[in-house]
C-alpha cells in the first residue's frame, strides 16, 4: 500500500479527475525504480531497489488492479492506493 499525504500529489486539493491523478502518480512511484536504476538482466535482478517491479515485470502476471480510498485520515488529507497483480 501507498500513502501519502495529499499535498504531495501533483493535483493537491479535489479536482474533478484527482483520482486519475493520484493513480497515476503512485504508478509512477513504483515503477521509478526500474526507469532510474534500470533492469540490464530481465532474468536475474541484482538490484532490492527493483524487487517489487521486477516480481510483476518478469512474473506471469495477467491481471492487475488498484484500490483508492481517499480521505482517510481525521483531516481528510490523505489517499491510499493498493495495487495486486496475480502469480501463477
């Protein structure tokens, strides 16, 4: 699970398409590892930066799915995202 407070986000506040935005920002989060450190070998990993990318990247995945909840938090200032993929 990702949190983080709403200030972070890009789209701080509620626009109409916060939740778009907020997703597609902790998708980038997770998948910053992997675009900055890079993954040379997609059959052996070397780096634990990139472990949570490369268990779906190079797993059998065929599903993915988020969660979103906001407001979650007595100042109604926090989103948590939870992403699952399958493995076979």
């Amino acid at each position: 699970m990702l949190r983080l407070p709403t200030a972070r986000f890009p789209a701080a506040g509620n626009p109409p398409n916060a939740k778009n935005t907020h997703v597609e920002f902790a998708m980038g989060i997770w998948a910053s590892p992997q675009r900055y450190y890079g993954l040379k070998n997609v059959s052996d990993y070397d780096n634990n930066r990139l472990y949570t990318f490369a268990n779906m990247a190079n797993g059998k995945t065929l599903r993915f799915a988020c969660g979103y909840k906001s407001g979650c938090n007595p100042q109604n200032n926090e989103v948590h995202i939870s992403c699952i993929y399958n493995l076979i």
